[in-house]
C-alpha cells in the first residue's frame, strides 16, 4: 500500500504552489508593484516630460498598475478555499490521517512536526476565512473600518505562513538528508507503507 495516495500527493502539490503563489503576490505588492514607491517613480518621471501630476493622481496610476497583478491574491485566495475543503474530505482517507495517529507514541520532534501542521492548517482557515470576509465586505454589510481592522490581522496572521513555508522546507530537506531518506520523493510517487 502506498503512503501517500494519489489524490494526498496533488493536493499537496497544488496547495503548495497556490500558497507559494500567494506569497509571491503579496512579495511583489511590497516590493516591485509598491504604490507608493511607483507614484514617486511615476511623478519623477512624467515631470522630466512636464507633465505634473498631484499625489492624488500619482498613487491612483499606481495603484492601477498594480490590480491586475493583485487580482491574483483573489485568484489563489479562491483556489486556497477549495483546496482547504479538499483538505476535510481528504481527511476521511488513510494518507490524511496518518500524521495525526498514535500521536501519544512518537517522538517528541515528530510531535513538534505534526503540532505544526495542525498549526499551519488552522493559520490557513483563518486566512481564507478573513480574506473572503475583506474582499466581500460589502456584501456581508461590514463598514469599511471593520474590513481595514480585519485586514490588518490577516496581514499579521501572514507572519506565521511566511514563518512555516521555509521552515516546513528545510525541514524535510534535512529530513531527506538524515533519517527519513525518501520523504520527499515518497510525496513525488507516492512511496510504499513501512
Ligand atoms: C516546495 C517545497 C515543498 C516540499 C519539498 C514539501 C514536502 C513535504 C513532505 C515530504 C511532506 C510529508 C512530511 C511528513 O510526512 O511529515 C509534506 C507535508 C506537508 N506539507 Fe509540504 N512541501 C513543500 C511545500 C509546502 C508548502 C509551500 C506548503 C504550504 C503551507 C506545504 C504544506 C504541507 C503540509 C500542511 C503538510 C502536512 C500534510 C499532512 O496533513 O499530513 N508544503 N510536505
Ligand atoms: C496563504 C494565504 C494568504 C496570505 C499569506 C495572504 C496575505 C495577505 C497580506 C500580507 C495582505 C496585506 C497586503 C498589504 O496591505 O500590503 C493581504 C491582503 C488581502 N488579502 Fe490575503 N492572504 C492570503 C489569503 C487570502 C485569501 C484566501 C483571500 C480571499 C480570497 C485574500 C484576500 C485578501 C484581500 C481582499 C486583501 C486586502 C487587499 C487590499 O487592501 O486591497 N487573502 N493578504
């Protein structure tokens, strides 16, 4: 029997990925797609051809210029819902179960591991949960404040992904390289039950 059943292995992968390409949105909205360091680009460089623009103006280019790259977040943010309700039905399969039987009798690093899926997967309902709560604020009749106070914790809570995602990688590549020969590529073709 393998460890890992096929449909445990897409799922990671692809939830791997759109969590990867989350970050990867929220990277570039702080760093090349910035409002507000575009609006100063965009002010500097359209007065070289005497064009004046009011700050106003400068972040509302800005921030144009960065939507279709943040229509993403809302993209992945869908794909990251169904993936997390694919998760729960996954969970009813031997594969999703695994990491999560005879807890009591393993090591105390295996515990560590497995706490921190439990805790990774409960940072993630929380993420999906407040970003359809901010993106359909409206909706939901929220006021506009109560959206901006909810955004700020998401945008809190997104420490710990960016915490776990590196963590979660070195720790299976030293894993590999130590004890638990195969653990990746047992998530590659799915590995046999030891
Ligand atoms: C791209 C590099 C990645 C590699 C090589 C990798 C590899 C692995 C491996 C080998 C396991 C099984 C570990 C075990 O048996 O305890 C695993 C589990 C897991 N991975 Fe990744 N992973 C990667 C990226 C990610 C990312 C970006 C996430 C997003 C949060 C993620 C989330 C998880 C979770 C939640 C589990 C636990 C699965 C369960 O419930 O049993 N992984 N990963
Ligand atoms: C791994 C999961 C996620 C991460 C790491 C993440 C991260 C972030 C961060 C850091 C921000 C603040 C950006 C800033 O103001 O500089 C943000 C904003 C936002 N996120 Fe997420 N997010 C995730 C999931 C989601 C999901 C599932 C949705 C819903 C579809 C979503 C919708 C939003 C919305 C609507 C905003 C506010 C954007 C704005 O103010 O214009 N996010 N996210």
């Amino acid at each position: 029997m393998q460890k890992w059943r096929l449909d445990f292995r897409v799922w990671h992968w692809v939830h791997a990925t759109v969590v990867l390409g989350l970050l990867g949105t929220v990277f570039l909205r702080k760093t090349f797609l910035s409002w507000r360091s575009n609006a100063e680009l965009l002010t500097q460089k359209l007065s070289e051809i005497n064009l004046e623009v009011t700050e106003v103006q400068a972040k509302v280019l800005a921030k144009a210029i960065r939507a279709p790259m943040w229509e993403w977040h809302i993209i992945l943010g869908y794909a990251l819902t169904a993936l997390l309700l694919w998760r729960v039905i996954l969970f009813f399969t031997q594969s999703g179960t695994q990491n999560y039987q005879n807890f009591k009798t393993q090591s105390i690093h295996k515990k560590i591991v497995k706490l921190e899926y439990i805790f990774i997967y409960s940072v993630l309902i929380f993420m999906a949960l407040s970003g359809l709560i901010i993106h359909f604020y409206e909706t939901l009749g929220l006021l506009k404040e109560t959206a901006h106070s909810i955004k700020e914790i998401h945008e809190l809570v997104f420490n710990a992904i960016l915490i776990f995602v590196p963590l979660h990688i070195i720790g299976v590549i030293i894993a590999e390289n130590q004890d638990e020969k195969g653990i990746i590529s047992d998530m590659i073709h799915g590995g046999s039950k030891s």
